[in-house]
C-alpha cells in the first residue's frame, strides 16, 4: 500500500479554489473532445473521403474507450492518487491529440481518438473525488457550479471552437490546440493540486472485460445497424444478435459485480442511496441528449444552409454564453435550496429549447430566430450539472470518494456513447426515409450546397433527428422529480464537529 501523502503546513491542499482550477483547465480540454468534432465531422468526411458512420467513429471510439474504464479510474485515484493518475492521463490525452491531427487516414484517426479517450478516462473521475476532499459540505455546491459551469460550457463550446479552426487551420487544428493546452494544464496541475492521502485497493480485470466486451457490442450494433440495415452482418450474426450478445455480457458483468464479495468494479452498495442512483439515471441521460443535439444542427447549418464551420458554430454561441454565465450563480444557489428543484426547472427548459429548435428548422427560417432557442437551451444547461452532481454525492461515505465519482463519471459517459451511436443511426435512416439515396456527406459534390429541391427534406430529417435529444431531457426530468428530498447530512470526507475532530490537511 501506498503511504498516505503527508503535505505540510500551507500546502495546496489548504487552498482548494487554485487546486480546482488547474483541473478543471484539463476537465475543459478533454469535454470540449467530447462534441468539437462534431462541427469538424463535414470536413473530415470530405478530408479523408469516407462516409458517415465511418466518420462517427471519430467521436464513437473516444467515447467508448472515455467510458469503459471509469468504474477503475476512479480505483486508481484512491490508489496511487488523484494527482499522480490525473497527471499521467493527461500526458497519455495531450500525446494522443498529437497523434490525432497527424492522421492521414478514419482508421488511424479513429485509434488516434480511442488512445485519447482512454487519457480523459484518467483524469475525468480525479476532478471530482479532489472537490469532494478538500472542499467542505457549506461550499460545495460552489465549487460543484464552477464544476458543472465548465461540463456545460465545454460541451456547447467545443462546436464553436471546432468551427473556427476548421475554417482557419483545417480540421486537424481542433486535436492540435490541445497540445499546448495540455502542457500548460500539467504545470499548473503540477504545482497546485495537493497530494491526498491514497487507499489500498483490489482491481477487478474480469469485471473491465465484460463491461468493456458488453459495451463495445452494443454500440457497435447499434451505430453499425443501418449499414447492413438491420440484418445480416456475416454469416449467422445479425444486427440485433450482436446487440443482444452485448446486453447479456453486460448482464453478466452486474451479476458478476453482485457475486464479487472483495472489492467489485461497481459497488453495487452505492445505489442503494436512492439519490446517487437516480442522479446516475440522470447524468447518462443528459450526456446521451448533449451528445445527440450538435451534430444534426452542424449538418443542418453546414449542409442544408450552407454555411462555413465558423459561421455554423457561431449559430451555437448563445448556448455556450448563456450557460457559462449562469453556471456559478446556480451552483451557489443548488446550496440554499432542494437541488431537486433547479435540476427540474433547467431539464425541462432544456428539453423545451430543443422541441422549439426541431420545430423551427427549416429551408428559409430566418438566422435570427434560431438564435433564440440556442440562448434558452443554455439557460436550461445551466441548471443541470450542479444540482445533479451534488445530489449524487451527498450521502456517500468518505471511502467511496473514487469509486462514486468513477461510477458517476462512466454513467455519464455511457450515456454519451449511446447518444452518438444512436443519433448516426437515426440520422440515417431519417434521410434515407426523406431523400433516398442521399446521405449527411451528400453536399461535397456541390460544395457545400444542397439542389435546392433537397433541402426541405434535408431540414426535415436533421430536425427529426434532434427529437433524440429533446426525450432524453424530457424523461431526465422526470428522473429529476423523484428525487428524496435531501437529507441533513456531513457529506464525503467531512467530520461531524470539525473543532473536535481535526481533519488532516492533506484531506480537507
């Protein structure tokens, strides 16, 4: 076992605000990955001349290798330390994003993004087991909305940014910028994030293998299934064979984490706090909604309208300042009040601003308009990730600090690569039901423009598609409302009477 770090007097650890700051420069860097090639995915379809499933992929493998090793992550933080793992992935990520804007082929560029995903896998769960440890119950929630400020803003951000170094750089430029990015976001981390007192623990391969096994089949089936429409891949396997190979593995691995009485990957013990498993209810549904919103509005913009990347993701900015704006001062407020309540009212907003979005997408909607749904959906944003992050946290002990935030973080996750596999499907098979023949690549011969006797159709499957995304708010809403109301209680890491039980500082 690891002995537990010992930081004297005056350490970081005795000032968490430059702590969370350092981590959540490389937090903003590893979610913007998650949605900026969303707005590059025209120009990499073009680039490398593939399709559109293919190039899915891009975003699909990130997801996916982001997803499957959380639930150990978060171990390897109680382990060796949440500074130690943090940094390391982040040296795997910025080295990986190198990689990615050298490729010269989808192939390469998707295993590119697998290697960068597993990087974020690293470090996403660190983030959150440090605010859970130094940051005490009455500022929490404080530090939960700079939290979910930066979650928000850089999944509404990363097409914006994307847009811009597209037209500027090429699309390479949107895995370039992480570079220097990332070494900065290491010194700082280097310097300024405490070293915490670390855990012994036992890894469970067998239960990563199913889970990643399990995963892997059913994204794959379900992103895949309109290549071979649904049917035959080879031989005897099907689509919906290999999706439901894939869900009896998964099946297998929580019946395998059940009967793992030494220390299982998904402690099963977690959720029998009603909050914390609906809260992860909640977060797989907004990161499958978050997922599934940018790309039919990149296609619409960029291929429908015909507009330049810059321009496209500049039709998303309200989102992303409306958000940024709001974030904080709900967090501060999630502390005052039942979080319950603000993850309701922003869930259901959002869920409002993309059915409003949807119904508006058309061939002549003025530019203006649009805008106006975009600046509503940040405002529902806003009121999502603080008040779900801390319900799910409240009532965990100090002990599960890694595991909670990796379980959390994967469901997120999860939600994410489902959201990608599911709206390329569903994309397609909206196009092929309004334009036989016709796909999202299908303006490259025009440059950029559709036959104008396409374009009404074109809008109509893209604004279809974005119905993915408005039931995923609507049913986490739902989720949201069946919320216990919270009970009084001392949260992760933080003692009863502190002026008689001193917490040491390498854990405040």
């Amino acid at each position: 076992m690891t002995p537990p770090a010992r930081p004297q007097a005056g350490s970081t650890a005795s000032r968490p605000w430059p702590a969370l700051w350092a981590l959540v420069i490389g937090f903003f860097m590893i979610l913007v990955d998650t949605t900026i090639v969303s707005i590059a995915n025209p120009a990499i379809l073009a680039d490398l001349d593939t399709d559109l499933t293919s190039v899915i992929w891009v975003t699909s493998a990130y997801l996916l290798a982001y997803a499957v090793p959380l639930l150990i992550t978060g171990r390897l933080g109680d382990r060796f330390g949440p500074k130690r793992v943090y940094l390391v992935g982040l040296v795997v990520f910025t080295l990986a994003s190198l990689w990615c804007g050298l490729s010269g082929d989808i192939a390469m560029l998707v295993a590119a993004r697998a290697v960068q995903g597993l990087g974020a896998s690293l470090m996403t769960p660190q983030t959150m087991a440090v605010i859970t440890r130094v940051f005490p119950p009455s500022r929490r929630g404080a530090a939960m909305g700079l939290w979910g400020s930066v979650a928000g803003v850089a999944t509404l951000v990363g097409p914006i940014l994307g847009g811009v170094l597209v037209d500027a750089a090429g699309w390479q430029w949107v895995f370039f910028v992480n570079v220097p990015v990332g070494v900065v976001a290491f010194v700082l981390a280097w310097r300024l994030v405490p070293d915490l007192a670390t855990q012994a623990h036992r890894f469970d391969w067998l239960g990563v293998v199913l889970s990643a096994v399990g995963m892997f089949l059913v994204v794959f089936g379900i992103q895949e299934g309109p290549t071979y429409d649904w049917g035959v891949i080879a031989g005897p396997i099907t689509v919906w064979a290999l999706i439901a190979a894939g869900v009896v593995v998964l099946a297998g691995f929580v019946v395998w984490q059940a009967f793992n009485r030494v220390e299982p990957l998904l402690p099963l013990g977690l959720f029998r706090d009603r909050n914390f498993a609906l809260s992860n209810v909640a977060i797989s549904l907004v990161g499958l909604a978050l997922t599934a919103m940018p790309l039919p509005l990149a296609y619409y913009f960029q291929v429908a309208r015909g507009l330049t990347p810059t321009q496209a993701a500049l039709m998303l900015a309200p989102m992303a300042v409306v958000s940024g704006v709001l974030s904080p001062i709900v967090g501060r407020f999630s502390d005052r009040v039942d979080p319950k309540w603000v993850a309701l009212a922003g869930l259901s907003t959002a869920a409002a601003a993309l059915a409003w979005y949807s119904a508006w997408l058309g061939p002549d909607v003025a530019y203006a308009a649009l805008l106006l749904p975009s600046a509503l959906l940040g405002v529902g944003i806003s009121g999502v990730f603080a008040p779900l992050a801390s319900t799910a946290t409240r009532n965990l002990p100090r002990e599960s600090a890694g595991a909670g935030s990796g379980v959390y973080t994967m469901t997120r996750q999860v939600g994410s690569v489902l959201g990608s596999a599911a709206i390329a499907a569903l994309m397609g098979s909206t196009l092929a039901a309004r334009l036989p023949g016709v796909d999202a690549g299908a303006a490259r011969a025009t440059d950029g423009a559709l036959p104008p006797e396409a374009v009404a159709g074109y809008s109509a499957a893209m604004a279809q598609s974005l119905w993915l995304a408005v039931g995923a708010f609507a049913l986490c809403a739902v989720v949201a409302l069946c919320f216990a109301e919270p009970r009084v209680t001392v949260g992760w890491g933080e003692p009863p009477a502190p002026a008689a039980v001193p917490t040491p500082i390498a854990e405040r």
